[in-house]
C-alpha cells in the first residue's frame, strides 16, 4: 500500500512540474500601450515641435491633445503637409479639445490649421516603432 502512495504522489508532483513548465513558457511579454498628452503640462500648443525629441514611441500607443477648441485644432497630414503647414481637402479636423490619436507603425504628422498656428511650430511629427 505505501507503494501505491507513493506512485500518487510522484504522479501529483510530476503533474505539478508539466504545469509549472507550462505555465512558464506560456508566459510572454505584453507591452502595455502608454497615453502620452502632447505637450506634456502645456498641452498642444506653439512651439510644440520639439516635444516627442527624446521620447520612444509604439504603434498602439495614443496621444491626447489637449487645447482650447476655440483656437487650435488637430489635423493630421503627410510629411508635405507637415513640413508647409497645408492640409488636403479630405484631411480629418480634430476639434473637441482633447482629442486622443492611436498610434500606427511610421511617422505620423499632426499640425494645428488655424491661423498661423503651424508655422509658429503648432506641428509634431511622431515615429512609433
């Protein structure tokens, strides 16, 4: 009889193990998108261009923008876009004043279209890897 006892007990713990191993190599990272606010405590405004210079960006992480919607807008363009302040007629108007952008793979461009804004560097460029 202890040896019947003793075959359910090797039994349990080598069950233990295969599920201990199991549960180890199933296990893998999961990067967690982060929520980054333009800007950081100005929000998106002027001379906002050097903003994401030092940061690390991934696709599937968002920006918010936040801004007085009476005066500032978020519009995202291409790189033409982005580097002469224009935007194309079917281009997205972002308008609530805190507006939140998830991130694709490459560069995204966003640059504020009213007035002057993007030529006084109301304008980002952001590359998620």
């Amino acid at each position: 009889m202890a040896l019947g006892r003793g075959s359910a007990s090797r039994g349990q713990l080598t069950k233990g193990i295969i599920l201990l191993l199991f549960l180890i190599l199933s296990q893998h990272e999961t990067i967690q998108a982060a929520t980054h606010v333009v800007g950081g405590r100005h929000g998106w405004t002027f001379n906002v261009a050097d903003w994401p210079t030092g940061k690390t960006f991934y696709a599937g992480d968002m920006l918010v923008f936040k801004y007085n919607p009476l005066f500032h807008n978020v519009v995202a363009v291409d790189s033409d876009g982005y580097n002469n302040c224009t935007i194309s007629s079917d281009a997205k108007e972002l308008k609530s004043g805190k507006d939140r952008v998830t991130l694709s793979n490459g560069t995204s461009y966003f640059i504020c279209s009213r007035f002057d804004h993007c030529t006084l560097g109301m304008k980002i460029a952001v590359t998620a890897v």
